[in-house]
C-alpha cells in the first residue's frame, strides 16, 4: 500500500509540474479538477506546494474528507493560484462525523463538538455500507441513485 501511495504521490506531482504541457488542449486552456480524497488531500497539497511552476491557475482542487488541514491547503491554494471546483464554501465536503478530517485535518477545531461525533462515529468508517460511512460520500450528498431507479 505505501508504495501505492508513493506512486500516487509521484504521478501528481509530475502532472503539477508539467502542468504546462497538460493544460494546453484543443482549442485553448484545458482546466483541471481535482477531487482529492482522504489522504489524497495531503498529497495532492505537498505534490502542489513542492511543484516549481508557480501558476497552477488551471487547476481547481475540492477536498473530499481530506486529511489535510485547511490552513496548509488554502496557504498553498493562494500561494500557487489554485482555484474551487465550486464557490470556495464547497472547498471541503467533510462530514462533522468523519474521524479522518475532523481529527487528522484538525477541522474539530473550529467546532469541537464535531471531535464527540467523529469519535462516536468511529465505527461506522469502518463496519456501515459505502452509502452510510462518514468518509465515504461528499457530506451532504444525497443524490446518488442507482441507474433505473
């Protein structure tokens, strides 16, 4: 798995600093958007930040349950010109009962009640259905359906 994630970690940062050469589509700028995942987050904010282009304002970025904290990630967002897939109040689809951003990526600490829920929730990360698991789906989603029904 580590070297999963290090490959990972490799492509993205490739891809971050040949970003030039990606970006250049028919027809004009192709823009990109990223959802970055769970530990997806920090790697996707470490492979951004140690890029040496120092525009990626063809990139936009919406962190899924990340494990990243936010002041890393808007810092480097501003730093390197990243826009929102959306409006920057969608920057993070955390749900308040997901362990992994509320108490990896320090966002309890802006409502500490959110650390009681992660904690209580626990369980559910790991034992619920994809559809019932705090980490799983974008907080706030609930609109996925199974085609034909």
């Amino acid at each position: 798995m580590e070297s999963l994630c290090k490959l990972e970690r490799k492509i993205l940062k490739n891809i971050c600093q040949n970003s030039w050469w990606s970006a250049k589509g028919e027809g004009g700028i192709l823009l990109l958007n990223w959802v970055a995942h769970s530990r997806g987050g920090v790697e996707f904010v470490q492979a951004a930040k140690d890029s040496s282009v120092k525009d990626l304002s063809q990139n936009s970025v919406v962190f899924h349950a990340g494990a990243n904290t936010q002041f890393s990630a808007n810092s480097m967002m501003i730093n390197k010109k990243i826009g929102d897939v959306a409006l920057d109040v969608f920057r993070y689809l955390d749900s308040p009962n997901d362990l992994v951003p509320q108490i990896v990526g320090l966002r309890a600490l802006e409502n500490p009640l959110n650390f009681l829920r992660s904690i209580v929730a626990t369980p559910c990360v790991f034992l619920c259905s994809p559809e019932n698991s705090p980490h799983t789906l974008p907080y706030g989603w609930n609109n996925l359906k199974k085609e034909g029904n």
